[in-house]
C-alpha cells in the first residue's frame, strides 16, 4: 500500500508545500494519540465566541500551533480556537485550521475531526500584500484537508485535482480510497432543524427528504457527516441561518471553505443558498456562513426551496 509520504512525493512537485503537508498529518497522528487517554473535561475556558473550550480543544490547537512553528515554509497561521491569525515569518505558506471540530462530541465518544486549508501565498497577485487571510477566499486554496478520529484516523486530502483518503497504520498513513467521487443519492445531513421553528422553507425542504425516504445521517459533528458523503458519494449536508446565528453558525474560513473545497474537487457543490462558498472573500477572521454542501443536484434543491 502506497503511504501518504510517497503519494505526496509523486504528486506534489513543490517540496515546500510537501514538507507543510507532512507538518499537518504529524500534527494530526499527535491529536491522534492523545484523543483516546486525554481528558475529556471542559477545560474552563471560552474561545472568542463564547464557546466553552474542551481541554482537548486546547490540546490540538497547542499540538497543531508547535508543529507549524518549526516549519519555515509556514507564515501565517489561524486557528478557530484563537481570536487572530498569527504570523510566523517569511514562510510563502498560510494554514487555517479547526483543532478539533465538534469537540463537544468527545465526552460522549462520537468521532470528531480537524479541517485545514492551506494557501500558498506567493501565488496571490498581491504577493507583496502584508500577510493576511482576509481578502482571500477559498478558491485560493492550494490543499484542503481533513482528519477524522473515530474508530480509524483518517485523512482526506484534495490536491491536485483529486480526492484521495488515507489511513493511520501502525506509525503511517496509508492510501486507503483513490479519487472520491460525489453523485447523486438519497441521504441527508440536515443541521440546525430547530431553524424549522421560524423558516417553513426549511420545514418544507426536511419534509421533502423525509417524504422522499432519504437516509438521516446527522452526528453533529461537521467533518464526520461531510466525510460521510466524501466516503459515500452522495447525499447533502445543510445548516441554515435562524435568528440566533443569523449569519450561520459555521465558521467561512476554518470550516465550510476547505470543506467546499474538498466537496468540489469531488464533483460536488457548496453554496451559502446564492453563490459556491469557494467565492466568498473573507472579510474577517471569524466569519460565518450558512451552508449547504454535497452533490450537485441535492446542493441545487437548497436554493430552490430555501432563496
Ligand atoms: P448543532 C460542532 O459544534 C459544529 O461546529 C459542527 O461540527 C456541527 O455540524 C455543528 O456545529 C452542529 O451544530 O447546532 O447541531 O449543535
């Protein structure tokens, strides 16, 4: 079986950006270990969105930040559990990341994940900009990826054009499914259903799925219910606006962006309802969005009931 060092080595050409690729999937073998014997206690503290923090949530965050630090390539990095994007040096490299999205999943031990984008920055027009997440979107994204711990680890990576998942062998990922793709089927991820209670749009679209004997797989946890569709190649995954997240609840850049990348490099979609979530330039840091994300047909139907 083909590791993901040697993939990386006959895919990417840029060995800089392979070396940052490297950083991302050690980052994620160290949250790996310690997921299944750390605490799982609440760690007594909030993020910047009032969110309280689990003591693993600080723990990926702290493992993930350490192994940025000591790869030059990597200059800016911003993390969902930090209130600002930090700038490590002169590395050409930006990585976003969600240390441990859904960590509230963890004490009741449903599989969680990490998502990271990573943009290379000497691509940008404006190269000579200071360095910034804000102003990019995720159509500048060179690699997404996201790790997900459940019984496996695994990885699933867009690059080049293709989606391909690994696994965590002994001390080694491993190539375990080639070029993803995402079609047409009847499964469904629908988020945030209490939004039902003031947005009959959404009531009619549910009552659409459910009429029509979709499959519900709905964790509550992001990254295993996209990884889902990612692994099954099919089905929708929807979180609408309602009043309390009036602009959404997930985060454009460390969450859906990266996600959408990966769905698109799949053959699916990611929309916010009016325009792909890979168009929308990031105006701050800690911007959310609505979404809906899967195949191209079920991402379509979002528009139509929900715009
Ligand atoms: P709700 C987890 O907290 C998260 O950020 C995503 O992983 C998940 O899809 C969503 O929030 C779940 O939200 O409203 O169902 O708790």
């Amino acid at each position: 079986m083909q590791t993901l060092q040697s993939f990386l080595q006959e895919k990417v050409q840029d060995e800089q950006l392979q070396s940052v690729l490297v950083t991302l999937s050690e980052s994620v073998k160290a949250i790996s270990e310690r997921i299944s014997t750390a605490e799982t206690c609440k760690a007594g503290t909030n993020n910047e969105y009032g969110e309280e923090q689990m003591a693993l949530d600080i723990l990926a965050d702290k493992l993930i930040q350490e192994e940025c630090e000591k790869n030059e390539q990597i200059g800016l990095i911003a993390s969902e559990e930090q209130p600002d994007e930090i700038w490590l040096g002169d590395g050409d490299f930006a990585v976003s990341y969600d240390p441990l999205d859904g960590s509230s999943l963890i004490d009741v031990n449903l599989a969680v994940g990490t998502i990271f984008g990573v943009y290379d920055l000497k691509l940008r027009s404006d190269a000579n900009q200071d360095k910034s997440f804000v102003g990019l979107k995720g159509d500048d994204l060179e690699v997404s990826m996201i790790a997900v711990y459940g019984p496996r680890t695994t990885i699933v990576l867009a690059i080049d054009g293709e989606v391909n998942e690994f696994t965590l062998g002994e001390d080694e990922f491993y190539l375990s499914k080639s070029e993803l793709k995402v079609g047409e089927g009847k499964m469904f991820s629908p988020g945030n259903l209490r939004a039902c209670s003031e947005n009959l749009k959404y009531l009619d679209l549910v009552t659409f799925w459910i009429r029509s004997e979709y499959t519900l797989r709905y964790s509550g946890g992001m990254v295993p219910d996209v990884n889902q569709i990612l692994l099954k190649g099919k089905g929708i995954f929807s979180y609408p606006p309602y009043s309390k997240y009036p602009d959404g609840k997930l985060r454009l850049i460390f969450e859906c962006a990266p996600m959408a990348f990966l769905m698109e490099k799949a053959g699916g979609a990611a929309s916010d309802g009016y325009k792909r979530i890979l168009e929308k330039t990031y105006e701050k840091i800690d911007q959310r969005t609505p979404i809906y994300i899967g195949s191209k047909e079920e991402v379509d139907r979002c528009s139509k009931y929900l715009i």
